[in-house]
C-alpha cells in the first residue's frame, strides 16, 4: 500500500462527502430547519465536546457506553463528544433558558459521533437534524412534534413515507408486581425484543397472557388498535395505553394517508424515553430516517419534553440523486457585472484564470456552457 492510499484511509464508520453529495446534504439540512422555525421551533447551537458530568447526566446516562472521551488539556477534566444532540439541547433549556416561559420549542442542527455503529446504522458518525418541544406532556404535544417531522420529510420528497409508534413504558407498567428472578427477567426481556411468543408464555408468570396480547398486536394501526383497546391491564397501564392511542388519534386526523404501525414491546434504543416514542421509514430505504419520543430533559429530570431527531444520511438514500446545476465557464476578461448578472440568473460561473485552451478547461470545470459575445452558448456550438 503506497504512502498516500494510506493517507486516504479512514476509520471504520466514517467518510468523506464529496461533491455533489456534501452541498446536497447542506441543503437538505437547512430545508429541514427551515420548517422547524416555520412552526416556531428557535434554532440553537451546542458545542462539539463538553464535559462529561454534564454531557451524561440525566437522560445522557443512556448514551454513556456511545460516547468517545478525552482528558481536556485546559481544565484537567474529562470531556466527551456528543454522541447526539438531544441530551445538549435539554440542558440547554434547564440552564440557560430555564426562565423562560414553557413550552419551549427549539430546533438544531449538527453532526454527532458514536463508538460503534449499527448493524442496520453502520456509520459512526452522521447529521442530526432535530427539535424538542420542552415542559409540554401532553399527546398534542406528541403529535405536534410527530407531524412536524413528518411535514419536514415529504417536503423534501421522501415517499413511502410510515412510522412506527412505541410505548416502552408500557412493558415496564406490565412487569410490575411480577416475582422474577434476575435470570428470568432477562430472559423475558430477550423473548420480547425477539417477539418470542413461546418463551414469554414460559417466564411471564402472571403477566404473559397479556404481555404475549401485547406481542401479537404488533403491526398496523388498523390491526392494533382493537386489542389495545380490550387489554386488561392495570390503571397505570392503561393510563399508558391511552396515551398512545390519544396521539394515534390526532394523527390519523391531521394526516389520514400517513402510514402507521405500531410495535408496544419495542424498547431498544429508548432507554430514557417516558412514554409514547416514535420511529421514521421509507419503503426500500436502508436504516431509519429519524426517530424520537417523549422523556424528562435536564440533570435533574424533571421537565417532561417531546423531541425528534431525522438522520440526514439516512433522508439522502430516500431522496433521488441531486440535479447538478448549470455551470457556464467566464473567459478572461468578463466583466464583473455580466458574471453576477449570471448568478442572479441560477447559472454557476466558473472564471477562467488564463487565456489558453477555454473550452478545454470548460469542460475540466464541468462546464456545459461558454460566455461568448455577451451570452452562454453551449460548449462546442
């Protein structure tokens, strides 16, 4: 392997974005934002790295064993960098924005770096789009951030656009009460992240009958939504169960052709969420486009908060590739006012610095037209 191919290599999960790619990406960030602050979401920036004791405190626990760490040279202390973006944002608001009124709706944008990727997310390191809706606990207020997100998607052109709704605390409502052993707890656990009818009829105990109802529910709200609703559960359950089917309902209402499923058992990946949570696909489209839910931001826990995160690698392989723009190549000598005339008109210009060979290094350039005689003219016309 020659010097510079090793020079090019890069660690596993991370890459370059090259062209078109990266100004494609850009765009499909700002658009995003862009609706965000159309529905009164204020943008806000949190720094790359932070201390550790405040980047994991809180819901940031759940992201401890994601987070790369690093002694800081200035301050002697550990810091880490951000494995996403939600943790920093809630402590923004139950910092700095503490006093201001509730709720809060704020929006942002940036880049987020794990240890390890997935086997459906293998990139360590990816955008974040997102927004939080802060001292709000209600299900409009689900809704509300569910079918911003969903507005944000199909504005960028995603199709075959569904979700899939979540209640990890319901399995937790279900549990409790229950005699188990720490090995068969685990076991229960694992025969429902597998969906594993048999073996949660085996370790269950009094609970199986309704945990396997809540298994065999899964599927499309159309399929769901009457088993849900027939569930002998406790009051605290049932209290749980409500709660989602309160935000089905105003979604259903506000986007009918939105397609929705629902899986009450899924609990991985929200290790910190309190109640409803939520998940974004598009059909033929490797890995999820976004994902959120609701949980309690702060250190100390205490502001119940709904928020969403959209994955920007994840949104490109949903879109079709990027239009490349026309791009005209300026001889030596154009004038400043007839380039700028050109740009105010879509084109890219791209100036010659020498006089020799133009249409040569038009075409070098991506070029597909020339400014010859006052106007573009294609190259080889």
């Amino acid at each position: 392997m020659s010097d510079k191919s090793k020079k090019a290599l890069l660690p596993a999960g991370l890459r370059d974005v090259l062209s078109p790619d990266a100004a494609f990406e850009a765009a499909v960030v700002e658009k995003t934002v862009s609706v965000f602050a159309a529905n009164g979401f204020d943008r806000v920036k949190p720094p790359l790295i932070e201390f550790e004791d405040s980047l994991l405190s809180g819901s940031g626990a759940a992201t401890a064993k994601q987070t790369f760490r690093l002694m800081d040279p200035v301050s002697h202390q550990m810091m880490g960098l951000r494995p996403d973006l939600t943790v920093q944002v809630g402590r923004i608001a139950t910092t700095r924005l503490a006093n201001l009124p509730r709720p809060l709706r704020l929006s942002y944008a940036g880049q987020v770096l794990r240890v390890k990727g997935s086997q459906l997310r293998p990139e360590r390191q990816y955008g974040q789009v997102g927004a939080e809706l802060i001292g709000a606990q209600s299900a409009e207020g689900d809704a509300e951030v569910i079918l911003m997100a969903a507005e944000a998607l199909s504005d960028l052109g995603v199709e075959g656009l569904s979700i899939d709704l979540g209640l990890p605390t319901l399995v937790m409502a279900i549990k409790e009460g229950l005699s188990l052993s720490a090995d068969d707890e685990s076991r229960l656990d694992l025969a429902l992240e597998r969906k594993d009818v048999a073996e949660v009829a085996a370790v269950g105990g009094d609970a199986a009958p309704v945990l396997v109802q809540l298994i065999e529910a899964c599927g499309s709200v159309e399929h769901a939504l009457a088993p849900l609703r027939k569930l002998e559960v406790s009051p605290k359950a049932r209290t749980e169960i409500d709660s989602l089917l309160a935000v089905i309902d105003i979604i259903r209402q506000a986007a009918p052709d939105l397609s929705i499923t629902i899986d009450p058992v899924e609990r991985r990946g929200y290790e910190y969420h309190t109640g409803v949570t939520f998940t974004f696909f598009a059909l033929g489209v490797r890995g999820e486009l976004g994902r959120g839910g609701r949980y309690r931001a702060g250190a100390d826990g205490k502001e119940p908060a709904t928020g969403v995160s959209l994955f920007t690698d994840s949104i490109l392989r949903a879109l079709p590739a990027p239009q490349q723009p026309d791009r005209i190549f300026l001889p030596l000598g154009t004038s400043v006012e007839a380039a700028r005339a050109l740009r105010n008109d879509g084109w890219v210009t791209v100036a010659a610095l020498s006089a020799d060979e133009e249409e040569a290094r038009a075409r070098d350039q991506k070029c597909t037209h020339i400014f010859k005689d006052g106007s573009p003219r294609p190259l080889g016309s």
